[in-house]
C-alpha cells in the first residue's frame, strides 16, 4: 500500500472517495449531502457507513460516508478506529484506490490517519496457501508529508512485530530471534548458554533447561554522538510457554506462541530505530528461551541464583517471565543507561484487572510512568498504573531463599512487579504487562484477531520525543 498526499483530493480518479459526517452537520460532498443526509436521513453516529453510487458523474465511482459521531466527542483515537473501518469497508469492495477527503477535524490527523490505514491493511496469511488480494493499493489524503512519514515507519514497525509475535513457535525460536536481531545493522552481541553461565544468570538459564532449543540472551544496541538519554528496552522472549513441569492446560497452551510478545516489540522498535536517527542510545534486551517439560527441566522447590545472586525459590514453573526478566534486568542495569523500560506478557492477574483494553503499568519512578501513559493515550495505547507497594512482597516470602517466584493468587500483576523491582538497581525503571493486550482472541476495535504489536507505537514515541 501507498499513501499518497496530495493537494486536490476530489480531483483524483479513484474508486471510491471517503467523506466524513458528523452528527448533526454536512458531508463535504453535496452528493452526499443530498442522498444520504437529506433523503435517507443518515446521521454519521460513529463508525456508521453509507455507500453511494456516482453513476459516473464525479471521478470518482463511489461515496463511501464514514460516520465520525458528535463532534464535541471526536478524538485523534476515534479517528483512527473510523479510518480503519472506511479501509476495511473499501477492501471488501476490492477497490484499489481510495482517497479521503477529511472535513472539520480541528487536529493534525496526519499521524493517526496513517495508523488507521496500515493497521487496516494488515493481515498474516504466511500460511494461506490461497491468499485473497483484498488490499486497498493506493490512498489519497490532504495531509502533513512529514506526519504521514514518520507513522508510516511506526506502521512498519507494527507489521514486523505482530508478524513474528502470529508466527508458530516452531518458527520464532530463541536462535531465529538472535538471527534477527541480527539483522538491523546494530552493535550487537548475542550470548549462549556458556557465557550466560560466566555472567551468573541462573534464572534466566533454569527456565530454557527443559527445551531441546538453545537459550540465547540478546543485546542490541542504537547509539549517537553525545546521547541526550541512555534507555533499556527489556521484553519478554519466552518462544513457547508450556507452563513447564507446572504445566498448562491444552486451552490455555494454544495461543503461548505469543508469549515472546513482548521481545517482538523491541525487535520491531530496534528494526526501524536508524530511520529515525533519535539523539538517545537505545538498547534493545531480550533473554530468549521456551519453557518446556524435557527431562531437565527446572523444578518446583529448586532454588535459582539470579545474576546480582539473589536466591529464588520455584514456587510455579509457569511463573518463569520474571526469572527470565530478572537477569535481564540485573544486565541492563549494569550498562549505566539513565532508564530502563520492560514489557512482557507477564501475568493472567493483569489480564483479569484491566481485560484486553488497557495495558498495566508500576515503576520506582512516577515521572517516567506518567510520561509513558501520557505517550501512550496520544497514540492510542491505554496504560493504567497498579500499586507498587512493599506489601505486596509478603506473598514472596521464603523460608529457604531471598523469596519465591511467585505467592498468593491475589494482587498478582503487582506483586510480579515486587519481585521485578528486587533486580533493579539506582536507575528509573519502569514495568508493562501487557498480558491482555498483545493478543486478541477476536477483532477489537481496529484489530483484527491475533497479535496486536502492543507497545511499539508508544515506546517508538517515547523515545523521539526525548
């Protein structure tokens, strides 16, 4: 697809032409004005459509009517979930060019109507063996150049990462996740399970034990002349969850494909970061690994040595997230960046508090919080803050070890965060679990079902905006 912007919308020979309504007001085309407004008395309710033959009176064969609600209402979130539906609605016609003539909104919609229209486009049938060229190919739109490049690279971005996080694990493994860091023409270093050993990462080894795929701990890394920030972007990198020894029922196993969702978003940020040329070292972590029942597979009761030697006792194998983030985050700590930023599929508990709307978020540092929730409701990414208090570590207490991987089933997306926050030293921090965001089981606003490439738009932004 390409996004073209051009001065003269109407003037383009296309398909169909997009116009938007909101209630209560006009289109900008008296055709429609006249058929769908007054003789069929259509309102524009939000997300509401009207189609309407030219008859080969205009360039354009059709009016496609997007429903933009009440104005007083209208946002740059709305507009791209209305972008998106008029895209979707175009492809079913199978029309190959369409252009948008936008009226009335009082904001740049250049960034945001180019989110709508990738994230629209999108569509994983890698292993179709029929595959339906239902794409729109060309979209025109009266719009800032500079606004719709930069969103055309976060789309990018986007499409990467949900394209690896719906690959089957016996494609997204620990070595093809290393072999794509790889990729992006970054200082990179990958370590195997020999060097991970000599760095004393006890935790993070114990989880991939009982896999026949090597661990393989990843480290990326963006820099420039005189960095005005140094930032650590750490995501989950389990290729497959299987719960381990405590392992999971067949209805729960079936989507764990995902569960390297969070590693997916930083491979997607770290492939587009040069593009951009941000003044901020980036550095992209990720400690890769299946937890799997093979015959060496760690234990309930057995007692782990994380890599700042904090002692850790397994309460439940299927809470290894944490063990595997917890000598990520001891490493990134130890790289003297000024902020460190994780982002995993961590806990069902989150999943159950917020649902698949909204991501949690806790850190040491309310600052960066409130900054990354303020990034992420502009570009249409919901994080609502959980408590972090020292309360919540009672359930991790140990008779035998520094703690337990895990405790009381209450309050658990905040007590995962506890322990996290025990392999963070002298450096902000932040924690994103995005347990019920990073894959849908069914459409959900402008997704369609499967990976949703969660924290890419907001973590890409936080980091331009520095």
């Amino acid at each position: 697809m390409e996004i073209k912007v051009v001065e003269n919308v109407k003037s383009i020979e296309s398909d169909i032409l997009v116009v938007n309504l909101f209630e209560g007001e006009r289109t900008s085309s008296d055709l429609a004005n006249e058929y769908a407004v007054e003789q069929d008395n259509f309102k524009g309710k939000f997300g509401e459509t009207y189609l309407l033959p030219t008859y080969g009176k205009e360039p354009f064969r059709k009016i496609l009517i997007i429903g933009f609600g009440k104005k007083e209402e209208f946002c740059p979130n709305k507009l791209r979930e209305a972008i998106a539906k008029a895209i979707k609605k175009c492809a079913q016609m199978e029309a190959k060019k369409v252009a948008f003539a936008l009226d009335g909104i009082d904001f740049d919609y250049s960034e945001q109507f180019t989110m709508g229209v990738y994230i629209a486009d999108y569509k994983f049938d890698k292993y179709k063996s029929e595959k339906k060229d239902k794409h729109v190919k060309e979209v025109f739109v009266k719009a800032s150049e500079e606004g719709v490049r930069k969103a055309e690279k976060i789309a990018a971005a986007m499409n990467f990462t949900r394209n690896l996080a719906n690959e089957p694990a016996q494609f997204a493994t620990p070595t093809e996740l290393a072999n794509i860091a790889q990729d992006f023409g970054l200082e990179t270093k990958i370590y195997d399970r020999e060097e991970c050993e000599k760095m004393g990462m006890g935790a993070f080894l114990a989880v991939g034990r009982g896999s026949s795929e090597e661990p393989k701990f990843i480290h990326m890394k963006y820099t420039c002349p005189n960095p005005k920030k140094r930032i650590a972007i750490i995501g989950k990198g389990i290729c497959f969850d299987s719960g381990g020894l405590d392992i999971k029922p067949a209805s729960s196993m079936l989507t764990m494909k995902d569960d390297m969702s969070g590693a997916a978003c930083v491979l997607g940020i770290m492939s587009i970061i040069k593009e951009f040329n941000p003044q901020v070292e980036v550095h992209g972590i990720i400690a890769a690994c299946e937890n799997m029942p093979g015959c060496s597979a760690y234990k309930p009761g057995d007692i782990l040595t994380a890599k700042n030697g904090k002692t850790i006792e397994v309460d439940n194998t299927d809470a290894e997230g944490r063990l595997t983030l917890a000598d990520a985050l001891c490493y990134a700590c130890e790289l003297g960046v000024d902020e460190v930023i994780d982002i995993a599929t961590l806990t069902g508990a989150c999943m159950v508090a917020l649902g698949t709307h909204a991501s949690g978020i806790l850190g040491n540092n309310q600052e960066l919080v409130d900054n990354l929730i303020e990034t992420g409701k502009k570009n249409g990414e919901k994080f609502w803050q959980l408590p972090l208090w020292d309360e919540y570590f009672d359930s991790l207490k140990s008779e035998i070890a520094d703690m337990k991987n895990t405790g009381s089933r209450w309050g658990g997306a905040s007590a995962a965060g506890v322990f996290l926050q025990k392999f963070v030293k002298d450096v902000k921090w932040a924690h994103i679990d995005v347990a019920g965001t990073a894959f849908l089981d069914k459409p959900q606003k402008e997704f369609i079902a499967g990976s949703t490439g969660a924290g890419v738009r907001t973590l890409l932004n936080y980091i331009l905006a520095q």
